[in-house]
C-alpha cells in the first residue's frame, strides 16, 4: 500500500497538479487539513478569504506552503476564481479543490489522481454519501434540490454537485469569464463547464460531519440559497433557450437526411400521431412571423411538448431564402381574405421584408391564418405517409 501510494504521489506532481484549500475563519479545522493534505503533495496553495480569527497566526508556520490573502471577505467563489488564476500562473495543469473545515479526508486525493488516468480532460468530483448517518438534513436536501436543477441544466445526472472536494483541469478554466463570487460559483463552474463540453464525472469519498457544536458553516441558509435558486434560474432559462437548442441543432445538421430520416422514422419510437403534430409544429414555426427565431422556437416548443425536435426543425426549414417570398405573399394574400383590406401586391411585385413592413397589419394576420392551415394540412399527410410507410415497413 505504501509502495502504491508513493507511485500515485509521483503522479500527482508529475502531472501538474496543485491543491488549492479556500478557507474563512477555520482556524479550528485549517491546520489539521493542511497537515494532512502536505502528506501528499507539498505543491498546496492556502487562500486566506479575509479571515479575522486565528488563521494568518496559523497559516504562518508553514513554510512549504503558498498563500494568498485577502483583507476582506469576498466570498467562496472569489477565493476559487482567484486561486485558479494564481495556479495557472504557476504553470499548474491541474487543481483539487479541499475546503478547510475538516469533513474531507486528505488521502482521497489518490482516488482523484487514478480517476485523472482515465479522464485527463474531466472535471472530476468528490461524491459523498449524502444519506449517511449524522448528515445534517438541510445538507442532503440542498444537495438533492442542486443535483435537481443540474440535470435540467445539462442533462448529465450526478450524485453531488455541492460538493467543494474537487479536480479542475485549468486549461478550461482560464478562457472564460464568471458571473459569481459566492457559494453559488461553484454550480457556475459545473454549468458552464458542462455546457463547453467539458466532461463531467465523480469519484465516491467519505465525508464526516463534526457535532453541531463545533462545526463551523459560512452558508447563510436565506441569502445563499436565494443567490442559488436566481442562478439557476438564469440557468435554466439560458438552458432551454439558447444551449439546448444549439446543441440539438448541431447534432441534427451532423448527419445526412438518410441517417435523420431512418433514424427519426423508420427506428422511432414516437408514435405516427407524435410525428406528424411535429411535422405541424415545424411548419407552423417556419412560417410564422418571428423570422430570426423560428428554429430556436420550434426546438423549444418540441422540448416542452414531448414532440420530435429533428422532425419539427427540419419541418421548419420550409423557409429556406427561395421560399421566403412565396411565403411573405401568400400570408399577405391570406390577411387580405381576413381582413378584407385590398393590398394591391402581386407576385411580381418586389417582395422583400421591406415591402411587407407597409403591410404590417394584413401581413401579420395572413401569416399566422396561413401557418395554421398549412401546419394542419401537412399534419394530416404526414400522418397518412407515416401510417402506410409505416405499415409496408413492418410487412417486410
């Protein structure tokens, strides 16, 4: 074991990896951290968040250490930031994050270090058993309620996202700008990171929760978790509107219309009724008045309601640019029938999103009624295309 233990040290400095320890007013826990974490690497760097107990008395009989103050309190997520800055400077490739308040244990640290071998590009967390005997309800329940609202995020399920044990490859770090400072950056990172495609993975470590009496929390239950719920509410809204339907548009153009077609036909398992209400979302979509924002709209709407987002996108591109005055005529041709105001446009007429902006009223009538009709009549076919292809399929 210690043979082994010494090969992983090795790796752990050979590979560029620093251990930063955030700490604010743990002047009771800080010092048995530290000296359990130097057993293991001596490349420790100490970020002193405006401590006003006894902790720069501490943090200064140890030599082999860097440290990085404060003189105020400027949060968790400050501290990180700023000890990630500081570690990239130094040329490190990699930083386990410890919190100084004594519930992790140090020799863990040889778990991240073999975990790294098979996912040098990951960020990896320390999960701990959150159901164990002695964990303060209001810290399983918060972490539950974090896990909830991350796979919302990013679709990627993990067993604890609160957890401040961590490894960061610093190389995705130092390109992006944060928004937070407090408890909540450490979802940001998670988020943000999840959302670059960085990979997201964990490692089970233990944990262990002092008495109530001496443990010391810096979590404000009001103010942080209100902090929490309004990232992630930023969060998921960015989620729903802008990533995933990126992400879905950029798996959905990296295949041919062969592979989509059999894919989201011949092998799906939505039913002839959900394709062809997507096949009418789509075109109602790609013909309504909210040019600039018909495939993000669709691809949402598909999300919400369950349908098939490929279908609804492709079904959208109906306004390709040759289709664009064809369409713009005949909603303008159709808010004439309803509003019985006589444009006086024809087809050869210029038509362009300048000649429809003097017919706003009758344009913008004329294109919902025709979206409408034709998201129905296309509906219709397809699924009357869809119950025989469908059924020649099976015969076969």
């Amino acid at each position: 074991m210690k043979q082994d233990k010494a090969v992983l040290m090795e790796n752990l400095e050979g590979q560029g990896i620093c251990i930063i320890i955030p700490t604010y007013n743990n002047s009771k826990t800080l010092k048995g951290v530290i000296e359990d974490v130097l057993q293991y690497s001596e490349n420790v760097i100490v970020i002193n968040d405006g401590s006003t107990d006894e902790t720069s008395q501490i943090l200064s009989g140890f030599d082999q250490i860097e440290i990085v103050s404060f003189g105020m309190n400027l949060g968790k997520g400050y501290a990180l930031r700023k000890g990630f800055e500081y570690a990239i400077a130094k040329g490190y490739k990699y930083a386990i994050t410890i919190d100084a308040d004594g519930q992790h244990f140090a020799d863990d640290i040889l778990l991240f270090v073999e975990k790294l071998k098979k996912h040098p590009e990951a960020v990896i967390i320390g999960a701990r058993n959150m159901e164990k005997e002695g964990i303060p309800g209001k810290s399983s329940f918060g972490n539950k309620f974090s896990n909830f609202w991350f796979w919302v995020e990013t679709d990627i399920k993990l067993p604890d996202t609160q957890s401040g044990f961590r490894l960061y490859p610093l190389d995705s770090i130092k390109s992006k700008k944060w928004m937070t400072k407090k408890f909540e950056f450490e979802i940001e990172v998670l988020v943000r990171l999840a959302w670059s495609k960085v990979e997201i993975t964990h490692v089970p470590v233990k944990v262990y929760y002092a008495p109530k009496e001496i443990r010391v929390s810096h979590f404000r239950p009001f103010v942080d978790f209100t902090r929490i719920s309004i990232l992630n509410t930023v969060l998921v809204v960015i989620a729903l509107l802008y990533i995933k339907p990126r992400d879905f548009t950029r798996a959905a153009f990296s295949k041919s219309i062969k592979q989509h077609f059999r894919e989201q036909v011949s092998d799906s398992e939505h039913t002839n009724i959900n394709l062809a209400l997507s096949v009418s979302l789509g075109i109602f979509m790609g013909i309504a008045p909210i040019w600039g924002y018909q495939m993000v709209t669709a691809v949402f709407l598909a999300y919400l309601l369950k349908l098939n987002k490929v279908i609804a996108v492709v079904s959208a591109n109906i306004s390709i640019p040759p289709m664009i005055p064809v369409i713009l005529f005949l909603s303008v041709k159709s808010g004439e029938l309803l509003t019985g105001i006589h444009t006086g446009l024809s087809f050869d007429s210029e038509i362009s999103f300048e000649t429809i902006k003097s017919l706003i009223i009758v344009y913008l009538v004329g294109s919902v009624a025709f979206a409408l009709a034709m998201s129905v009549l296309a509906g219709v076919l397809a699924f009357i295309l869809l119950t025989s292809f469908r059924k020649i399929g099976n015969s076969r």
